[in-house]
C-alpha cells in the first residue's frame, strides 16, 4: 500500500502475511520479547498469564506510538498504532495471524 491511502488499509498490508514472515506470528513475538524483558527487569514473572503479558506488551508499543507521535507527528506512527490496534484485536478474538 502507498502511502497516502488509508492508514488502516496500510497498517492491515502490514500486519498480515509479510510481517509474520518476517517477524513470526504477533502472538509469539510478544511472548518472547516479554520473556527477555523480564530476564531486564528482575521480579516480573512471565509466564503466569502470557495471554495478559502480551496484551500489556502491545499496549506498550502502543504507547510509545503516542509518545512519538507527540513529539514528531509522523503517518509511520499512526499507521503502526494502528497496527499494534489490529494486533490486540487478534490476542482477543485469536483470529488467525498468518494469512
């Protein structure tokens, strides 16, 4: 997708098939990227409800969307919000990833 076309066309172009190629299924890579995160930050145990920790996880890099967005407005963040919207959407509904 272009960019100047939709920015939830754009942010779905991304978050399906191509970027599970790339990254592996949402799903997954949040899981492992909350496991390192707790070896960084002792006392936070994953693995008690994985489901919660990668929702918390995506909520983060939704967050830290915002945060860039208010300091440099940019399409990229807006498109990736979207994305990571998209991506929580998939954690509730467990809506295939790898399409």
């Amino acid at each position: 997708m272009k960019a100047g076309g939709s920015i939830l066309a754009e942010a779905d172009d991304l978050t399906a098939g191509a970027r599970n190629k790339a990254y592996g299924p949402w799903s997954e890579d949040a899981g492992n990227t909350m496991k390192i995160m707790a070896i960084l930050k002792p006392g936070h145990e994953v693995g008690l409800n994985l489901d919660a920790d990668r929702e918390w996880f995506t909520f983060a890099m939704i967050v830290l969307k915002l945060v860039r967005e208010s300091f440099n407005a940019k399409r990229d963040n807006r498109v990736d919000m979207a994305g990571y919207t998209k991506l929580l959407d998939q954690l509730h509904t467990g809506e295939a990833e790898d399409r």
